[in-house]
C-alpha cells in the first residue's frame, strides 16, 4: 500500500535545474518547537528579517507536514521514511516492538551516510535526537574494532563532523555538549556562552574549514537547533526587542496572525476557537498579563536570534562564493508545545525570566498563538500539532517563476531526502558497511522547485501516542487517542472546525481502512497495548 521509492528518477530534472550546479551544497535548517505562524514571513510578529528574505527569494510551501514531534520528525527527516518504519515512533529499546525501539541503523541510511557514500563533506551542528537504544547489536563488527563505539554517534552515521547537543536542559549552561566525541564541561552560567549562538559560531567554522580545505567538494551541513524549545531561555536584548508587542495578549496576537496570513495568501480559512484550556486574556489580572507577556518575549527572543545567526550563515555562503549554488532548506520539528515540564537545574521564580536560573515553557495559549490558525499543538496530529513553515532557497537552481511565491503542493519531511538526493544526482545506495539499504518512502519535491506539478502522496500517514491522521488529497481523517475519527476538507477548512464525519461515512469508513493497512505495514502497536507507554507522558500532560 505504500509507496515506495526505490531509486530516484534523475532524468526528471528540467533543462532550468540541469543548467545549474551539477552538485549543489545544502543547508538543512530545523528549529525546535516554533508554530507555524511564528516567522514574520508566516504571519507573525516575531522579527525575523533573514528568514524573511529567504523567503522573498526562494519558495514557501503552506502546506508541509512533520510527524508531530521531535525524534520522529527527525529520524524521518533523515531517512525518508515514516518513523516507525526508521524504528523511532519512540526510543523504548530492544525490548519494545521494533517501530518503538529506537534502533534507526538497521532500519534506514541517513541522508548523511547516503551523501558521503557521493563524495559529499557532511557536518552537523545541533540537536541530536536519534539516540540508539542497541546501538552495538545494530553495527556489532565495528562496535568489537572500536572501543566505546556508539552506533547512533552522528560521527558514526556518516557525518566528518559534530558538534552536537543531546539535551535541552540549559541554553546558557548545556549539560551533554560534544565536539566530534568528546564531552564538554557545562560551559557555566556567567554569560559568556548561549547554545544558539554557539550553533552559528559552529556552522560558521566549520563553513570557514570547508572553503579552506574542501572547496572541490560539495557539503551538506545540517543545523538543528534547539531554540525555541523549552526552557525558555533568551539573551536580555532579544527578550527586551520583543516584550512590549506581546502585552496585548494572545486573543489579538491570534485574530492579528491571521490577519496577515491572509494579506500574504498563505491561508483562507477561519481562526478555530481559543484552546479549551486558555483563559481569556481580559480576565487575567494586570500582573499575570506582564507575566505572560514576558513569556512569549522570550519564546520570540529565541526564534530571532535563530534567525540572526541565519544572517550570519549566508554571510559566510556568500564570502566564499557558495551561497548561490546552495540548497537551504528550513523548517520546524513540530508545532509549538502547550506542555508545563520543569527539569534539569530547576526553576528559581525569583531569577529574571528567561535566565539559566529558570525553567519556562510557553504553555497552552501562547501554543495555541503560535500556531495560528489550527487546533492543537506537538503531539496531536490535528493541524496545529504537524504544520510546519517550509522555505527553500537556491539562487542557481529554484525557477525564477517560483521564487517570491508559495506553493500549495502538499509535502511531507520524508520528501527531503528524496529531493536532496535528486538535486545532488545521486540515489540511496543499496548497502552500506555489509548493511542492505531499504528504499526511502518519500517523494522528491525537485519538480515543484522547477515549477511542475509533480505527483503527489496517494496519502500520507501519522500516529503518535495514539494520535492518528491520515490525508488523502484535500480530505483529512484524524482523532485524538481514544477519541472518535473526524473528517475535514481542507481545502474549504484547513483550520478544522467543520467536522464532517457523521455525514460521509463511508468515505471516513474507506480513510480508516487506509490508515489501518498503513498502520499495520508500518509496525504501528496500538498505543495502549504498549507496555511501555504506562511509562510515558500522555497529551493530557497539558492540563494543570
């Protein structure tokens, strides 16, 4: 039932794209946590002046999905393929059922393996989430020749170098950093470190190394930042820029979003309710609005710094002569999280919002904010929980009638690899260090960067946690754990209000068929029936 992509059909490629660089670099860009409409370019009010520009050169996607939630996204994001068929629908280990195990090597080459296996030079910088849970039994030869071997190391899934992070605990005091293999010591609270800024300092070197030593070669860098994942945490000027736009509070930020989605051509659709469990912003007191205010400062804060190390990035692309025959490709792991967690060094209420001292989340309102104009957050599969902003720049090789514009052409993370391997004119190898190499599943997005229709899913599927969606053309079948399914026409109702379901039943009866065959070929376990699952939060965690 699903299709499977077996080798990529190079010949698909225009005259425009061919006459560009043969084998163009790529920036691969992910943000953690940031709602669909938080990028100025998006609708929103948070100052993002180079993603903007990016987006006035390059092409927008409006409809462009994740998985719901960070390692999933990512292990699709690397493979090209769903994450439970990757084995990261969850990280339970060997124990678990092997789309729960979190053991992606035996399961799917990443895109960076694949590229190296080309001649690319690849390095990551940034979050890295696809921690194995076997990572010996999964590559057991090198693992016995190399003492301390970890399989699921990013240096050991085909990137030359790392600089990665392997928790969220602190942006200015970072617990579990690594350069290449080696453990760092938590850099210290005095100021003088920020993991966003160091993320760029990074990139930038490693771009500098690059033009130096590797000119001849064409790279691939992925970027994963943390930001602006929780805790919530921003330089006092960044939080400062943004504090006093945010006391009119999320009711008008919401209907204003909107509003200049709208003007930009973005979306045509009504604005869904405030979330259940948000208060109106006129019945909070005066001191709980500052409060809340500051909150989404910060979580602005965040966002913009990303963006200006993304300045940073294209100055150095364009120092060294890359900038026009790179593929920059950014977007966001899942929509904005209404959960209320605190971890790692705690939460001190009389620490300046923001600081290391403290631990903030957005939380439900200002989630519901920042993905305007959809229901739901990270975790659920309803829009608002797998939207994601998608821009994609490439001066040589995006057709001149695409750029500035949008597309409405449906996409999914397990296209990127697919349309990475395209542009770079090559395909998945069929085996790897003795490993067989299975097909990816997604589809390139190549044609739609040269301005053709191409051809789109039959479907494509979701389940997390229990969460299920299945969207096939304009018509959506989704339902909460436990809950009934609901049918929605997104062309005519993208944002979701207009359940559907008790009046078509048969087509929910035929999507609900679909979803199971997919369910089942993908190894999806009933989320209840997983033994593990008692352990793991629930969505519910969002209710105080």
């Amino acid at each position: 039932m699903l299709r499977v992509v077996a080798a990529l059909l190079i010949a698909s490629l225009t005259a425009e794209k061919a006459s560009a660089a043969d084998r163009p670099n790529v920036l691969l860009i992910m943000v953690d946590d940031m709602g669909f409409s938080d990028p100025g370019c998006y609708g929103g009010e948070v100052d993002t002046p180079n993603l903007d520009a990016l987006a006035a050169d390059g092409l927008r996607f409006t409809q462009f999905y994740n998985t719901a939630r960070c390692w999933p996204t990512r292990a699709a994001l690397l493979t090209g393929r769903y994450p439970h068929q990757a084995g990261h629908a969850m990280m339970y280990g060997p124990g678990a059922p092997p789309a729960y195990q979190g053991t992606s090597r035996a399961r799917g080459l990443l895109i960076s393996e694949m590229l190296g296996s080309a001649g690319y030079r690849t390095y990551h910088v940034g979050k890295w989430h696809l921690q194995s849970r076997n990572a010996a039994a999964e590559r057991p030869q090198l693992a016995k020749q190399t003492p301390g071997y970890d399989a699921s190391w990013p240096l050991h899934r085909g990137f030359d170098r790392s600089y990665c992070v392997k928790t969220q605990n602190n942006f200015f005091n970072p617990n579990l950093l690594f350069d290449e293999t080696q453990p760092l010591k938590r850099p210290g609270s005095n100021g003088d470190y920020y993991i966003t800024e160091a993320f760029t300092d990074r990139t930038i070197t490693y771009l500098q190394e690059h033009a130096r030593e590797h000119a001849d070669e064409p790279f691939f860098l992925y970027l994963a930042h943390t930001a602006p994942h929780f805790p919530l945490h921003a330089l006092p000027a960044d939080i400062d820029r943004h504090r006093e736009r945010y006391r009119k509070g999320w009711d008008a930020i919401r209907r204003e979003r909107l509003a200049r989605q709208k003007q930009l051509g973005l979306l045509d659709c009504e604005l869904s309710p405030r979330d259940e469990l948000a208060a109106a912003w006129d019945s909070l007191t005066p001191k709980q609005q500052d409060d809340w205010a500051t909150r989404m400062a910060i979580h602005a804060g965040m966002v913009h710094c990303v963006d200006r190390g993304i300045g940073r990035i294209v100055e150095q692309l364009k120092s060294m002569n890359a900038y026009d025959d790179t593929l920059i490709l950014f977007l966001s792991d899942n929509g904005a999280s209404a959960e209320y967690i605190v971890r790692g060094d705690g939460n001190d209420p009389t620490a300046p919002p923001g600081s290391g001292a403290t631990y903030l989340c957005l939380e439900v309102a200002w989630s519901n904010a920042s993905n305007t104009p959809f229901r739901q957050h990270k975790m659920w599969t309803h829009e608002g929980g797998i939207s994601t902003p998608l821009i994609a720049h490439w001066p040589r090789g995006l057709a001149k009638s695409q750029r500035g514009q949008l597309t409405e052409q449906v996409g999914h993370v397990i296209d990127i690899v697919p349309t990475i391997l395209d542009v770079a004119q090559t395909t998945v190898p069929k085996e790897l260090d003795g490993i067989d190499a299975p097909p990816v599943t997604g589809r390139s997005l190549a044609p739609i960067l040269s301005g053709r229709q191409r051809e789109p899913h039959d479907f494509l599927f979701w389940e997390h946690t229990g969460n299920k969606a299945i969207r096939s053309g304009d018509w959506k079948l989704v339902a909460e754990d436990g809950g009934e399914w609901e049918l929605y026409n997104l062309k005519a109702d993208r944002s979701e209000l207009h359940d559907l379901a008790a009046e078509q039943p048969q087509r929910v009866a035929d999507l609900a068929k679909l979803w199971q065959t997919c369910a089942d070929e993908t190894g999806v376990v009933p989320w209840h029936d997983l033994p593990q699952s008692k352990s793991s939060p629930s969505p519910e965690y969002r209710k105080k």
